[in-house]
C-alpha cells in the first residue's frame, strides 16, 4: 500500500452559530445547456466530462441532485458554484459535494463568499444541524475558507491509499 493523499476534516455545528445572510446566489437546473459550459468553465472540463460529473451526482442524490447546483454571482455575473446537500443517513449533516471558482474571479477572496454560501443553504433550507467538510492537507486556501467559516479542523486526518503490485 501507498499513501497517494492526505485529507483533513472540518466540522461546524450550526446550533453554535447561525450564518444569517449569504452574499447573491442563485440556484441553477442542473443538466440545463448553460449550467453545464458554466460548470465546465470552473472545473476546466470538457462539456462531455462536466455532463458527466452531474449525471453521476444525480445518481448519487437523485432527491437533492436538482436543487444543488448554486451559483455566486457578482454583480450579476456567475463567479462560482457550489454543491450543498444532505449526506444520505448522516442524521442531518450537511456536505458540498463541490466547490469552485471561476477562473475570471480567482485570487479575489470570493471562495469565502462561497463556501459561505454553501453554508447557509445547508442550514436553512436544508435544515443541517451540522457541517462535514473535508480538503486535501495541502490545500491552504481551502483550509483557510473553512477556518474563516467557522468551521472547526478535526485532529485526525483521513489518508487515501492505493495498492501496487509492484
């Protein structure tokens, strides 16, 4: 076996605090035309793999899967998308299932806003009682969204492995 990454935990309970405004967002349909060359923009995927991606989340969460899809705009522009939902029987704990900034507004401070955003979805009208969130350990700035959110790293880390025959 061979460590291949390190993931780290965040947590945040949202009866401890109550996030009681997002910036703008808006909730886009999921497999709509424009959607997918938005996501496709963030992710820096083909139209084919981002089609891809969004069919296999809403297999993964087929009830939630159409209410996901959240877009930070700036004025009135789409900088962002973010993936909130329930973790299917989590007892009310809430996850992104992805987050990322538009290559147009990268290095301006907006991925607090989305993560933020995220945040606030998951717990008024998802009604989460908590928040699991997890990056790669190198990610700095993502650790330093979730830090500035409120979130809370956990001490364990969680290590991807992979087996070689070799």
């Amino acid at each position: 076996m061979k460590v291949i990454g390190e993931r780290v935990i965040f947590k945040k309970q949202f009866a401890e605090s109550k996030i009681e405004q997002a910036p703008p967002y808006e909730v886009w349909p999921l497999l709509n035309n424009s959607s997918i060359i938005f996501l496709s923009e963030v992710m820096n995927f083909t139209y084919e793999q981002t089609e891809k991606f969004l069919k296999s989340m809403k297999a993964e969460l087929p009830e939630q899967a159409d209410n996901m899809f959240t877009v930070y705009t700036v004025h009135s522009e789409p900088a962002g998308a973010v993936f909130p939902h329930l973790e299917p029987d989590r007892d009310r704990e809430g996850r992104m299932f992805w987050i990322g900034i538009h290559p147009d507004f990268k290095g301006k401070g907006y991925g607090k806003n989305l993560h933020l955003i995220g945040l606030h979805r998951l717990q008024y009208e998802y009604k989460a009682e908590k928040y699991l969130g997890a990056t790669s350990a190198d990610n700095a700035a993502m650790r330093k969204i979730m830090e500035a959110n409120g979130c809370t790293q956990e001490s364990n880390s969680v290590f991807t492995l992979v087996y070689s025959f070799s």
